[in-house]
C-alpha cells in the first residue's frame, strides 16, 4: 500500500497511475495540509491479497497410538466458494470505480476555479453538441489562456472538406447515395443531378432508383429526372444494375437513389455487396437533426471502403451541428456538400466550414431547455472518465 500527497486530486491521481497503473485499487483519500493524499495498492497486489489460501493437511492418526490417547482431528475450514469470491471482488471493483469518479469530479471542480477558461470552452463544446470524448481531447491540449478561435482552429484543421477535384459533379463517374429514411436521399440525388446538368447538359447525366419498396419512391424521381430531362432507370438486384451501368458508361455522371433503410436491417449488408460487386463508389447522407449516438450507429454500419464521404442535410432544422461534425472528425468523413431545405436545386451547398464553426459556437438568444449548466460538468465528465473502453478514435 502506497501513499500519494499533491497539490490537487488530478495531480494524485495521476501519480497513481504512473506508479501503480490504471487499475490501481484506491483505498482512501482526504484532504491534508499539502492538497490531497491518495492511499492505493496495485491490482496485481491486491489479487494476491485476495487469493484463497490452501488448508493446512490434516495429519493421519496413528494405529500404534491408543484410541483414548487419539487426538481428534481439527476440520478444515469450507473455503470460500468461487461465487462469494467474485462477488466480494465485485463490490471492490464498484467501490474502486465509484471512489475514482469522486475523484475525478473533484479534480473537473478545481479546474473550475483554477481555469475558468477552460471551464467555458468545456461548456460552449458540449452544449454545441460535441461528445464528452472529443470535448476531453480538446482540453487537454488546450493551450493556457487559449479562446473559442483556438477550438474553432483544431476543429478546422480536423475537418476535411473534399477538393474541387474530389468534387463527384466536376470529377464524374458512378455514385449512390446511401443512408438511413427519411434523410433526404432522393432530393439530394434531384439536387446533384441538377448542378451536373446545368455544368455539363442532361444528355451527360443519368438517375438510377434501387428503390422499389416504397410507394411513390420511382414516380419521385422520375418527377425529377423529367423536369431536369434526365433518364430515369429502375434496377432490382446485382446482375440488373451491372448491364445497366454498362449502358450508361458514357455518362459523365450517374446518380443511383438507393431504398431507405434502417441502420440495423438486414438488408443494408446486401446492398454493400451490391455496390462493391458493381464497383459504385457511396456517399452517405447524415441527418444534422440527429443525436451524436444514433449518428454514430449511422455511420458504423453503413461506412466501408466504398464510402468516399458524407452529405450532411437538413441543417435548416437542426438547433446544434456539433453532433455531426464530430461524427465527421472521429471516422474522418470528407464534407462533399451540405443540404439546408427541400428546395431542388437551390437548398444544396457547397461546403464553408468558416460558415459551420460560425454556426457551431454561435450563442443562442435564449437559454435551451437542455443545455447543461456550468455546475452539471464536473459530474458530467468524471462520470464519464471513469469508464473504461471508451470510444475515443478521435486524431485530434
């Protein structure tokens, strides 16, 4: 057992963990004149600690020896069994990990009033819609006396935008648009195929529909390719879309509108299999409105060697854009366009992250309902910080 003495509880407890490791046991703490001690023990000494220890053998009694002089043998003590071991294990662990997030919450409510600075900048991100992790990662190496500029730089320097040469518009070639419903798939098909048409004319452009689920869905865009006088062609399975993109191959663009789906159905693996037997590059569309977590799961099952990059939309109805953007930093997504509205083809930017980040940080004329208060971090963070695993793939 080991005793650590600093000035504050972060400054201990990562004593702690240089010496001791990260799962080092914390036995106590308490303030003293000197800051704070730590009491701990390693977690390979404490398994030894906890370690059932073998009975002692019980001798045999002689046969020489007479029966009224025969000592009886003491019985062994029942050891414990392995479920009340791991269950006393497990209480520890959870006094451990609870005595840690204590810890650490302190540690968040003296950088409240050693750095105030940094407390605001903690604020601004997460109610912007950064995750906890990313906003982490930021403070860390934010600089002393650093501002929101700062933030606004890293996060600029993180985000790739997609060059004019990456632009699929300028550059051609076969694309579909992929993601979850509802998050504006076929308008921003209409809306791409319209800057194609207007660029290059409509006998350069073609539209693909794989969605014959919904009802309606084909007629949209035939709506569509009828008024900007582009062909539209249904397919419904591989072998239909590769004879069909062999017939198209002198368009210098083709657009395939893919049937919306959930991130979990089933169905989401086989059009993968689809696009990559048929060599057709993705763009996946992100619904600005979403929460950081549902993105997340968004982007784990759709993304793959094939998805070039994302599509934000409906950023006319989302309150906060950090939650996209981090979901674009932490699987490094390149920005091709954003969407702001059902207009075709009007509501279809190009990408200004200036714009974004203006947007980001931008101070609301009220406070929102959900934002949370400067005195809510501390806990926040620490609770947070405690657990293990995170997912925390951010480059920053």
């Amino acid at each position: 057992m080991k005793k650590f003495v600093a000035k504050t509880s972060r400054e201990a407890l990562q004593r702690v963990r240089t010496e001791l490791g990260a799962d080092a046991v914390i036995l106590s703490n308490r303030k003293v004149d000197d800051g704070v001690e730590i009491m701990a023990l390693a977690s390979v000494d404490f398994a030894g600690l906890t370690q059932e220890r073998a009975p002692e053998p019980i001798g045999r009694v002689s046969a020489r020896q007479p029966a009224a002089t025969q000592k009886p043998a003491t019985p062994a003590p029942a050891p414990a069994t392995a479920l009340e071991q791991q269950g006393i294990l497990s209480e520890i662990k959870s006094m451990r990990d609870m005595m840690q997030e204590q810890i650490a919450c302190m540690s968040w409510s003296d950088m409240q009033q050693r750095d105030p600075q940094r407390t605001r900048m903690l604020r601004d991100l997460l109610n912007a819609g950064f995750s906890p992790a990313l906003s982490r990662q930021l403070l860390d190496k934010m600089p002393t006396n650093a501002d929101s500029f700062w933030a606004h730089k890293v996060l600029r320097h993180n985000l790739r935008v997609a060059t004019q040469e990456e632009d699929v518009v300028v550059r051609g070639g076969m694309y579909a648009l992929i993601g979850p419903t509802g998050v504006g798939k076929t308008t921003t098909t209409a809306k791409l195929a319209a800057r194609a048409v207007v660029r290059y004319g409509a006998d350069k452009v073609a539209l693909i529909t794989t969605d014959s689920y919904r009802i309606g869905a084909h007629e949209q865009l035939r709506i569509y390719g009828k008024i900007l006088g582009v062909a539209v062609h249904a397919v419904r399975d591989t072998e239909d879309l590769r004879l069909t993109l062999s017939a198209l191959k002198h368009k210098h663009l083709v657009l395939i509108d893919t049937i919306g789906m959930g991130q979990r159905d089933k169905r989401v693996a086989a059009q993968t299999e689809m696009f990559n037997a048929t060599g057709v590059q993705r763009l996946l569309l992100l619904n600005a409105t979403s929460s950081g977590d549902t993105l997340d799961d968004v982007v784990r099952m759709y993304h793959g060697a094939g998805v070039i990059g994302c599509i934000p939309t409906k950023l006319d109805e989302a309150v906060t854009l950090g939650t996209v953007l981090d979901v674009a930093v932490r699987y490094k997504l390149a920005l091709h366009y954003v969407t702001n509205g059902q207009r075709v083809p009007e509501d279809l930017q190009e990408v200004n992250l200036e714009y974004l980040l203006h947007r980001v940080f931008k101070p609301s004329a009220k406070a929102a309902p959900l934002a949370l208060q400067e005195m809510e971090f501390p806990a926040l963070m620490a609770g947070l910080g405690a657990v293990s695993g995170a997912r925390e793939n951010y480059a920053i």
